[in-house]
C-alpha cells in the first residue's frame, strides 16, 4: 500500500530519509550473483503458510538494485492511475486506493532492512549509497505530486468527510497532512529545493549510520586472561567465543557495542582497560578519521533547518512535534527540565557513595565515567548485598521467553507456538519464529521472529519490526512481527545468561511486537504511530518482568533450576531505585541535547562544541557522559525517526508510570483481567486509528500527570507542572 508517511520512513530504514517511525529492519539470504533470467524473489508475491512469508531462504543480494528500480516504476504507474481518474476524488477512489498501492515495494523494503540492520555487508553498503538518492527522488516524485495532492485535499475538503467513520476520518486527514507536511504544498520552485534536500539528507543520513557501523566492527579491544580478574565466569566464556570468532583462540575480545561493553565497566578490574573500552565505545563517529560524523551533523542540521523554513516553521522541532502528544518543543522541554534537578542531585549522591568506596580500595582515585558502572556495583553490593552477576545466574534467555509468552497469553490471550523447523524461511540460522494464536478462537494472527544474538554486520541495540502489519483492507491480513537483540552468544551447550537491564530491553522490545500482534485497524496508514506514544506500550510491559508470577516460575538458576530465592527477589526490589541518578541523567542529557540541536539555528554550529556547551549549562555531571553522543547519536542522525524526538521515552515514561500505578490498583494486579481488557482495548489494539490521548482517558479516566514517575524514581514531586502533560 502507498503510505507516504511509512515510506518516507523506510528509506530511512535503509539509512536515509525518515521522517515518520521506526524501521522495518529485515532481511536475507546469500550474497550469490543471480541471473538476469532468474525471477526476482524480492518482488514476488510471498508465498507458503501464514497467508505467505517472505523468502528469506531464496533471496539475493544480485536482484535487489532491479527489485527496487521494478517495484518504484510500478508504484509510479499506481500512483499515475489514481490521478489520471476522469472521476471526482472520493475516499474509495483516491484515499483507499492510495492505501492499496505499493505492496512491491513494501516487499522488498522488507529484505532491505534486513541487509541494512541484521546482516549488513560492504557490498550492501555499496548498493545502499547508490540507492538512497534515487530513493529520495522517487518519494518526492509522488509527495509533491499535485495532481495526486489535490485529489487527497478534495477529499479532506470535501462535504463528505464528516459522513465518514472516525477512523476513515483520521485516515484522510493523516493521508492530508503526510503530504503537507512535507512539501506538497509549496511552489514549484521550493518543491525544487526541498526535493534537493531530501536527496542530500538521505545521502548523509546514510554516511552516518555506515560510519558509526565501522567504528562498531574496527574497535574491537582483545586481552588476555591476566586481564580478566573480575569479570563473571559467563561473560568470559562469551569474550573467548567472541574472539574465536575473529580469529583470536587464544585471547578474550570486547566488541564496540552496549552489550559487550556495559557488562565489562561493570565489573572487570583493569582500570586502565576499562578507560579503553569505555573511550571507544563513546568515540564511535568521533575519531577525526574517515568515520567522523561531525562535519555530516553540522550539514544534516543546516539542511533540515533550511527545509522546515520553507515550510514556514521556525525551527525543525516545531515541525517535528506538531503531530506528537507533546504537541511542541517547549512542552517537551518542561517535562524534562522538570526531571533533570532530581536527576542531577542523585547522580551526587551516588558519587559519593561509590567515591567512599573508592578511597578505601584505591586511595586517591578520582571517580571518572569508566569508574561508574564499577564503583555502582560495588555500592550496589554494600548497600544491598546484591550482586548483579548472582542475578544475572537466574536470567536465562530461553527461560525469559517463555515469561513473555506467559505475560502474553495472561493480558491478550496469545499462545506461541514454536513452526516446524524449516516450514518458515529465515534470514540467518539463529533466527527463531514462533506461530501466534488467539488461546480462546484457535485464530491465527502472525509469527513472531526472534533474532537475538550479536554478529558482524549487525547494528547494536535491540528493536521490533513489523514485515507485515494487520490490515482488513482486502481481505484480514496476519501480523509478522520480529524482534531483534545482540546479546553476546554463550558457547554451544551453554545458556545464554544476561543482565537484569537486558531483560528489561528485552520486555519492552517484546512490548512493542504484542502492539503489532494485537492491531485491529482497517487500514495500513492506521498502523503507524506517534513517536512519543509508541514508546510508552513497550515500556510498560517492561513491568511484567517484575510480577511475582515470572519470578517464581522463570527465573531459575541455569545449573541447579532451583527458583530465584524470596531474599535475593527482595534485593531487586528494594534497589529498583539504585542508580537512578545514573540512569535518567544520562538519557536526560542526551534527549536536552537534542531538542537543543533542533531548536537552535544550526548557522556555523559544530556539534562537539555545542554539545559541551550546553551540557556544562546544564551543570551535566563530570562523572558521566550523554546516553549517545552526538556523534554516534543513530536515533537523530542516521534517520529522523527520533530526530526532535528522543524525549520521548520521557513522556512515554510519564505514561507508563501512571497506566502501571492503575494495574497496582487493581483487585489482581498486573494480572487482573478487566484492566488487561481495557488496556488491549485501548492502548494497543486502536494503533493510531484514535488520537494517543483519546485512547489514554478511555483506559485511564483521566489524563497522565508527572507524580507516578518521580514517584518510581524515587525523586522528589516537584511543586509545578504535575497536573498533566500538555499545559
């Protein structure tokens, strides 16, 4: 289907220019050469059960480049039979149709973002610098499209909007604002202008993930077992499985990416090692070598500045939150100035309790962002007798699984179901897919794929992707949903064991799979989200991992299967608040910078200098450093679905905070069934079918308001702005 907004967002997925939601990170097969007689997989319609998958298994790198170039042209002709009708523009002729069209190169936008996030190769990276322009001038060809544009605003003007359903309302007026929005609406030679910058943006938006990739796969930090003092027997076992695997048997290896890294800042006791990880880590894009990101920023601000002018916007933010709960970047910025003074002061206390501990074991040591994790352990240790490494004993991946499909089956009557090995096409072997049934119909309604491990060529993080979303437009349509990871592989035969905030991680991208699975929208436009609300589905599920029916029936010791003991529980729960100075300051940092970027005119910038200038106006911390650094900073700068935007896991926070003080209020909890029936009914089902805060009264009675997430903090209520989000 034609959706301006996804597709706009897809090319982003592929490094380029998004400007509406999360990739479509997917993905395939082998990198053989095909003939030009062989059919193009990637544009053939999917096939096998389920109402067809992709052909992951039988996919090539050889015919993307022609799958692209065949699946534009015919979205082109799509395009071209809507606006060539003799009849007046309807919403059946225009709107729906619009809705229709594109479904080829939906397909294939599916096996690219698998080369882009999972399986990433130099000569993918080739084919993608080639295509990202040509993509962006194939998305302003239909976006500023005036034929085609006029038609919709007929629509959104017409007499016979208001006998519409409300969703079919929604639908017109998102379809309107989609194109005018971006550009559709401007003479012709600002239409010139802006293609310009599109095709230019997607260019850097390119360089800049590519960049950071390269400095994730050529800082690679090896040592050697004298070096290992400290460190958990487990994550030693994966660092030597690691390094076997770039071709170092003998030696131990730390990769540049969070998974690896945060775990050994925690606990190995080589300081000067732990400097080297850490400064690697959080120079990555920030090398002042061929992978610099700096200069791309600088032009990546300057152009989307120029291009939001020519819309008569005043900054990029303004542009950004206007379709966002947040509403503008001012109410974006209250809520996070709001938090930042508890943030700060805790991180204070925090110091001091682990700079004590420091002077007894190091006299003289100066507590420094590589001391941080490892001196907060041992503080952790102290204060609660709680060791993260014990924890992490109880924490099995195969077992947190089955805690997800428990929480699933409990709040939206899922059942997963392992497929028959071989029956579902997938990209790599540690791919995993899992049949979704409705418990109570027996109904099929998707797959669920899990590809959790770490590997060359793979982006660092964790995130969900949708390869199909729910749609009854011609007939109901099953969700496949996937859910991508990079924890660090154990050695064959071994569980796989991680940290408690990985489990988190692992939840709240699971959160967002169960929004796609339970989507019950008409149309595919509906399917897509508002930035600072979507975050909030996720990371409420987050608060499942916590229930006392996961820990008493999942998390069990990987050697004996004994349960996690009742006192070990305790001390999670009585340090749920530990560290949280750390933790929301580091985000805050990050998220202010942001809106900073793209509230200011970017004129001469230089984003290293600026970044420090407003950190040190902040009062930011010495002890610790943003979330992402600029340079490095993938949610703002390889894309733009977080650009502007990356407070909103603040907001989605505030809401998740409130949503989950209603579960806690419940006669049964988090598991009481007429609250899970309002929270699907609500809150994950509608999609954005609804406005987002429409859809939180009607579960909650009321609006959200900032109390709750202090309160889960464990900071002080501030005196202002407590009574809602949105003044």
């Amino acid at each position: 289907m034609f959706n301006l907004s996804k597709k706009v967002a897809l090319i982003s997925c592929i490094a380029a220019f998004l400007l509406f939601g999360g990739c479509a990170n997917t993905g395939v097969g082998s990198n053989s050469n095909a003939s030009d007689e062989q059919p193009n997989r990637l544009t053939a319609s999917w096939t096998g059960p389920y109402g067809g998958v992709p052909a992951f298994d039988r996919a090539n790198l050889a015919q993307l480049k022609p799958a692209l170039e065949l699946a534009m042209q015919e979205n082109l002709v799509e395009v071209n039979r809507i606006t060539d009708q003799a009849t007046a523009p309807t919403f059946d002729n225009t709107i729906l149709a619009l809705e229709r069209s594109g479904k080829m190169l939906d397909r294939v936008f599916t096996y690219y973002g698998i080369w882009s996030s999972n399986i990433s190769s130099p000569e993918f990276r080739a084919i993608q610098r080639e295509m990202a322009p040509i993509l962006s001038t194939f998305f302003s060809k239909i976006s500023q499209n005036q034929a085609l544009f006029e038609r919709v605003k007929a629509v959104y003007e017409g007499d016979d909007l208001d006998l519409l359903r409300s969703d079919q309302q929604r639908l017109v007026e998102l379809t309107y604002h989609d194109f005018a929005r971006n550009g559709a609406t401007l003479g012709s030679n600002d239409k010139q202008r802006y293609a310009a910058i599109n095709l230019r943006l997607a260019q850097l938006h390119t360089q800049f993930g590519n960049n950071v990739l390269a400095d994730e796969e050529n800082y690679v930090v090896y040592f050697d077992e004298s070096q290992a003092k400290g460190l958990p027997d487990s994550f030693v076992a994966a660092a030597a499985a690691a390094a076997e695997s770039r071709g170092q048997p003998n030696l131990y290896a730390i990769t540049n990416t969070r998974s690896s890294m945060a775990p050994f800042l925690t606990f190995a006791e080589d300081r000067d090692l732990r400097e080297k990880v850490w400064t690697n880590y959080y120079s990555r894009g920030d090398n002042n070598d061929q992978y610099d990101n700096n200069t791309v920023i600088t032009e990546i601000l300057n152009l989307r500045h120029e291009r939001v002018n020519l819309l008569g916007y005043q900054n990029y933010a303004q542009w950004r939150l206007e379709n966002r709960m947040a509403e503008n970047p001012e109410n974006a910025m209250r809520l996070l100035e709001a938090v930042w003074p508890a943030a700060i002061a805790r991180v204070d206390d925090e110091v001091a309790d682990m700079q004590a501990i420091a002077k007894e074991l190091n006299p003289g040591l100066i507590i420094q962002p590589w001391d941080y994790r490892y001196y907060a352990e041992k503080v952790r240790k102290a204060r609660y007798e709680l060791d993260s490494d014990e924890v992490k004993q109880y924490l099995q991946l195969g077992k947190l699984t089955q805690a997800m499909f428990y929480v699933a089956g409990e709040l939206f009557n899922f059942q997963f179901t392992p497929v028959k090995p071989g029956s579902v096409p997938v990209f790599h072997p540690d791919v995993n897919v899992w049949e979704v049934t409705d418990k109570i119909t027996g109904d099929n309604v998707g797959l669920w794929y899990l590809d959790p491990f770490s590997r060359p060529g793979k982006r660092s993080g964790a995130w969900a992707t949708a390869y199909r979303s729910h749609t009854t437009l011609d007939g109901k349509t099953n969700v496949l949903s996937s859910n991508n990871s990079n924890f660090v592989k154990a050695p064959a035969g071994q569980p796989v064991l991680i940290s408690w905030d990985d489990a988190t991680t692992f939840f709240h991208e699971f959160g967002h799979a169960l929004h796609s699975l339970s989507s019950n929208v008409d149309y595919p436009r509906l399917n897509g989200g508002v930035r600072d609300y979507t975050e909030f589905q996720s990371q409420l599920l987050e608060r499942w991992l916590m229930t006392d029916q996961v820990i008493n029936n999942y998390l069990v010791h990987h050697a004996t299967a004994q349960p996690i003991p009742e006192t070990l529980v305790k001390k999670i729960k009585a340090a749920a608040t530990f560290n949280q100075g750390f933790s929301t300051t580091e985000y805050l940092a990050s998220a202010i910078v942001d809106l900073k970027f793209h509230t200011t005119d970017p004129t001469g910038i230089n984003p290293d200098t600026f970044e420090k200038e407003v950190l040190a106006t902040l009062k930011m911390p010495k002890e610790l450093v943003m979330r992402h650094r600029s340079p490095h900073f993938g949610h703002v700068f390889s894309g733009e679905g977080y650009s502007a935007g990356y407070y909103g896991y603040m907001w989605a926070d505030v809401l998740t905070s409130d949503a989950a003080e209603a579960f806690a209020a419940s006669p049964n909890g988090f598991y009481d069934a007429n609250t899970a029936e309002r929270l699907v009914k609500y809150l994950f089902m509608p999609r954005n079918s609804i406005d987002p805060g429409e859809a939180y009264r009607s579960f909650r009675g009321r609006d959200a308001n900032i109390e709750p997430l202090m309160r889960d903090r464990g900071f002080p209520i501030p005196s202002k702005n407590t009574s809602g989000l949105v003044d």
